[in-house]
C-alpha cells in the first residue's frame, strides 16, 4: 500500500493529520506490515511543543493513542478510555462521568483539550459532571504525563489530553470521499453505540481545495451489571458496626439508575491553498446519565447536559519577520447541564466560555528552533438551585510563553518561560482576586545511540486557585460534603524532576519513566471533623506536600518474519502522595499496577491477552478507607477478512473476564459503586 499524496502544506497540517497517512497508521495501528521500529521512533507527537516533534524526543511521559488502541481501549468516558495506562487513573463516577487522574492529580490540574482547545464544559467542577466530549470522535488521543503549563497555563500543571478529531479538515486528501463507520455492543450495560464521519473534496485539486467534513455518534446503554454488592466490604463493616437497629437492603448485581444516552454530531469546512488553510466547524453534545448512589429523597439524580460549540483553525506558513509560520486556534461554547430531581430541576449549571491562542514559529538560527505564543481563555460559570455550592464568578487567564531548543548532538537543550495572570470575580459579592504567575522550565536529553534517549527535565510552576476553591459555601452532594473556599489562598508552587530512559531497537521498545514534585502551599480540602445538614465540612487550604513514584512500558518482540509477529508487553506504575514530614497521606491517590500482556499478529487477524495487577491502598488520607486490590483479565481478537485491501474490522473483545470486583480508589464512589462486571463487547470499523 502506497502513502497518500499529501500536498505540501504547513508542517503543523501534516504533523496534527500525520496518522491519516497508511505508512505511518500501519505502523500506530500495529497492522502486520514489514516492521522496523525506526518508524516507531517518527510518531509524530503534536501536544508536546508547539514546534511538534517525533513522540520518542518528548522529555516527560507522554502517551499517543491511535485508532487501533483506542479501539481496544474504546469505553462511555475519556476517563475510562484511559484509565489503566501507566500512571493514569480516572475519577469514575458511574458510566456518565469520568475524568483521567494523572499521577495522583485531576480536576483543575488536568487540562482536557478537544484539538488543543480546552473542552470549555464543567466537568472539572466536580466528579459527576461528564467531559463533553465523546472517545467515539476521536481519530487519536495524546496524553502528557506531568506538568505541561508553559503551552496550555496553568491548569495544566498535573498532565494534559489532547483529543484529535478531524471536525476541522486539515490537509487535502487524496481522494474526493473519504471516511470511517463504527458501531459496537457491549454485553455488560446492553450498550449499543456508532459513529460515523465523512470528508469531501468539494472542489480544487491536490494543491488547493475546500474541504467539507460531517460526523455524528450516538452511545446508548442500560443500567450496567457489577460482581456483587455494591458497597466494599470494608465500608459495609463500618457500616454494622456503627448501626445498632440493623442494615437496609444493599444493591446487589445490578446499578440502578446508571444509563446514558449520549448522542452528537459536527459539521466543518476548510480551506487550503499555498501553505494557507483556514477552517471553521460548528459541533453539538446532548448527553443524558444518570448518578447512580446519589438519589434525592426517593428521586433518582440524573443529569441532562448540552453544550454547542464553535472552533476555528488557521495555519499560515509563509516567512515574515522572525518566523516562518503562524497558527490561530479558537473555540467558543455554550454550556449547560441540568440536574433532573425525578422530574424536577434541582440545580442547573452553565458556563459559557472561549479560548483563544495564537503560535508563532521561529526561523531557525542555526541550531537554534523555538516557539512563543498568547494564550486567552473566559469562563463565565453560574449555578443554580439546591446544589449550588459555588457562587457565580467570571474567570478571565491569559498567558504568553516561549519554548527553545538548542540542538549540540548527541545533546539537545530545551529551555521555557510563560507568565500567567488571571482574574477570578465572585458576582455574588462583587468580591475579586488576581493573580500573576511564573512557570520556567529546562531540560536535557542525550542519545547514547540512535535508539536511545537518556533525558532530564526540571521546571518550577505556579497554578492560581479557582473560582470553586476561592468561593464554594455550600452542599457539594456529588463528593459528599458541604464544601468552604477559602477567598485568602495563594498560588501553589510546583517544582518537579523528571529522568527519562527510552530505548527502541527491533527487538525491545521500553520507556521509564521517573518523578519527584515538590509542592508549597498545595490545595486541597481539609476534613474538619464538623457537619452542616449532616454533610462532612470539608475546608480549602494549603500545605506543603510531596508527590514522587515512576511509570514503565515494555515492548518485547519474542518472533517476527513479514506476516506474523508475537510480542509480550509488561508496564506499571507506582506513585506515592504525602504531606511533608510525614504528616498523612493526601486521599484519592491510585494504588500501584503492573499489567503483562501478549500479543501476535498475522495477515489478517490479531489475538491478544493481559493480566492488570492493582494492589490494596492502604495509604489513606484522614477518613478514608482503604480499597483491595484486584486481578482483571482480558482478552481480544481483531479479524480484517479482506488484509489489507479493505480498512475492515471485526473486533471480539472480553473485559473482566473473571468477573472481578474493582474499585477506583481515585473516585469518590469507591465504596459505594465498583466497576462494571464481565463485558463482552463486539465492534465493526470500516474506513474508505
């Protein structure tokens, strides 16, 4: 199979689009093509820097996850989607809502971004508010694995995900129809889900054109069976033996009220002509859940969210001043979820936001390459009802950055800055903060030989509280809690330290990955031991507290000859979260992992297996309980009847197969909602 004839277009077009070339999406797709790990080290790694660069020269852990593995990782959530990844948790909160944990951080910390611009959604408000975003959109998903606030601010001092999709089209096909179909059942919840998209060629040839992209998904599932009861063992224990008159019926088998109906879809155009290319999309998200453990008197919660969205995109890559090319990205969208009581409001949240930035490129001065950008974003948050327990407030951040990198091979130097000021306004009682913050950055990285890498990253970063730290003064029933902000709190200050080892060659692809982060003056919320309405009070403050632990990701190739392939895989994480001077343990931090898994690969069918160990968390914060570990087994196996001739997929796949109980410790409902039970899921891709 030939390589498509991509025009020459801006380098960022052919870097954000580089997956739709079949050369290198055999090689993301683990399609039984000639292998040579060379290519391996070319994937093309956009989040990273905004110079891009291959994934294997990105210092910090980093994670590219392409069509074939997002596939075989496909779940409701971009949390659980990702879930499982070496050094990724997710804040499950039923099938509706989940959000990726990285390294022990979530919430504000974590930057969820839909083609670099953030998700502008409320899910970082709290748990049980699902990204408005949907893994079935995605062509890929890129991960950063650590601080990433000199390119995205400083919300995204614990990691960053980036979700592709092609609701902009970027580059000019090759062909004047193309496009890719999905749909799939899976047995555990009943679900059934699809998706579909389409790119035209409307009118031009190779070298300009107008391109037009449609796509829509829909995503339906019942109440989702679990092994046993749904409250842990342990919490049920303290339950009887705090009870003196008996305890009601548990849940048993089965979540009630844990469904979703997710449907939406976008439409797009582009135009591209001499390294020019300017698009607009326009994108709806109609989502329904319920939250299953959190009933209002005898009315099941659900929420009912919506959000319509804006975006645009532009490249120029034509030589002016000190640059050679130009990047604009915009996003605007109107928020709104409403929390249905039964058939009663309860609270209803919105939020109506943008974000803007603009990268300008440098010419390179010698061996000199580098990059400097704005960056704006506005969020306009209003909640309203029996759980509003933030006030309405105004955000307003804009930052400036600048990256370089300074070539001395075998050594490569990176250097950063970025200034951050932000603006939060409670409306409610006209009360406002700023902030102004700094975050530097260095790093080296070393080729020993041309496959490996040997790298060392430092940085200092600073994040400003957010409005539901600063204000919160209510019941927050989704954490259990009435929730107090602290209006007096500062920034928090980060300093990290990252080795990295990397070593790719025929026979052995292996990353490690290892951390340790100081933080000043870190927020969290403090158990005061006192209640309101019978809801724990949990208070904003700071302290000073450590995070260190270290991630590893293996790739043994044990046979290969043109058509066939085995390999055995072995990864895991470890992360540990204290405050300083061993005063405690922070809550909600991942217990330890390793997964080893096995795979081979033929002409036309792939077959593949692993086993994920997580093992008890026994450090607790204050009024935590510990969480058992676990053993999931999985299987899978992809069949393409038609090889290579036709994008046709056939996919059997078998989660849980032992039916094991998990938890979460990183969620809220740990000790009231495991995971799902045994899921046997069959998906049918085919692309033309």
């Amino acid at each position: 199979m030939k390589p498509l004839p991509f025009p020459t277009l801006s380098r960022a077009l052919c870097l954000s689009m580089a997956l739709s070339s079949p050369a290198l999406a055999d090689v993301q797709n683990n399609q039984p093509h000639d292998y040579d790990h060379n290519h391996e080290m070319e994937e093309l790694f956009v989040t990273g820097a905004a110079h891009s660069k291959s994934r294997f020269d990105v210092l910090q852990g980093n994670n590219l996850i392409g069509l074939d593995e997002l596939e075989q990782r496909m779940e409701a959530t971009i949390g659980e989607t990702l879930s499982g990844i070496p050094g990724i948790s997710s804040s499950f909160f039923g099938a509706g809502a989940s959000r990726p944990i990285i390294r022990g951080l979530g919430g504000d910390r974590i930057r969820i971004l839909i083609n670099g611009i953030g998700s502008i959604d409320a899910s970082g408000t709290s748990p049980d508010h699902s990204v408005a975003a949907d893994p079935l959109t995605a062509m890929r998903i890129e991960v950063l694995r650590g601080a990433s606030t000199l390119l995205y601010g400083s919300n995204a001092v614990g990691g960053v995900v980036n979700i592709i999709d092609e609701r902009i089209p970027s580059v000019i096909p090759s062909e004047t129809f193309s496009g890719r179909t999905r749909l799939g059942f899976g047995s555990v919840a009943n679900e059934y889900s699809g998706g579909a998209s389409l790119t035209a060629k409307v009118s031009g040839t190779d070298d300009k054109a107008i391109i037009l992209h449609l796509g829509g998904y829909f995503r339906n599932s019942g109440n989702f069976n679990i092994p046993g009861y749904a409250e842990s063992s342990v919490f049920h224990a303290q339950e009887v033996s705090q009870e003196e008159d008996g305890h009601e019926e548990e849940v048993f088998g089965s979540v009630e009220n844990s469904d979703v109906d997710n449907k939406g879809g976008s439409a797009g155009i582009s135009w591209i002509e001499d390294g020019i290319m300017l698009g607009v999309s326009y994108s709806v998200n109609d989502s329904n859940y319920g939250v299953p453990g959190h009933d209002h008197g005898d009315q099941a919660v659900r929420i009912d969210l919506e959000q319509k969205r804006f975006d645009l995109k532009g490249n120029l890559e034509k030589s002016f001043l000190f640059f050679e090319e130009a990047r604009l990205r915009f996003g605007f969208a109107d928020y709104k979820h409403t929390e249905l009581e039964g058939t009663e409001i309860g609270t209803v949240f919105t939020n109506e936001g943008w974000e803007g930035r603009i990268e300008f490129i440098q010419k390179d001065i010698g061996n000199i390459h580098g990059s400097m950008g704005l960056q704006i974003r506005s969020r306009n948050f209003e909640a309203i009802g029996d759980e509003a327990f933030v006030p309405p407030s105004r955000t307003l951040q804009w930052g400036i950055f600048a990256v370089e990198e300074v070539s001395l091979d075998p050594v490569t130097l990176e250097f950063g800055a970025r200034f951050d000021h932000q603006s939060v306004d409670n409306k409610s009682l006209n009360q406002k903060r700023t902030f102004d913050s700094l975050s530097l950055s260095a790093g080296a990285a070393i080729h020993p030989t041309s496959t490996s890498l040997i790298g060392l990253s430092i940085s200092r970063t600073e994040r400003a509280p957010t409005a539901e730290e600063l204000f919160s003064n209510g019941p927050h029933l989704a954490t259990g809690a009435f929730e107090k902000g602290n209006s007096d709190l500062t920034e928090e200050k980060a300093t990290s330290i990252e080795l990295t080892l990397k070593q790719e060659t025929d026979l052995l692809s292996a990353r490690l990955n290892i951390f340790h982060i100081w933080y000043n003056d870190f927020i969290y919320e403090y158990f005061t031991g006192l209640q309101n309405g019978g809801l724990n009070i949990l208070e904003f403050r700071q302290r000073d507290a450590l995070f260190y632990g270290a991630e590893l990701e293996t790739t043994t190739q044990i046979y290969a000859s043109k058509k066939h392939r085995l390999m055995i895989n072995i990864s895991g994480d470890i992360i540990r979260a204290k405050f300083t001077n061993n005063d405690g343990n922070l809550p909600r931090i991942p217990a330890n992992s390793a997964t080893v898994g096995l795979e081979y690969s033929a002409e036309t069918f792939d077959v593949r297996g692993n086993i994920r160990l997580v093992s008890d968390q026994t450090n607790t914060a204050t009024a935590e309980l510990m969480t058992k570990g676990y053993t999931e087994v999985n299987m899978g196996l992809n069949w393409r009847p038609y090889g290579e001739d036709q994008d046709l997929t056939l996919r059997l796949q078998g989660k849980n197969l032992t039916n094991a109980e998990r938890r979460q410790h990183t969620s809220f409902l740990k000790d009231l909602l495991p995971l799902p039970g045994r899921n046997i899921k069959l998906s049918l891709t085919y692309g033309f």
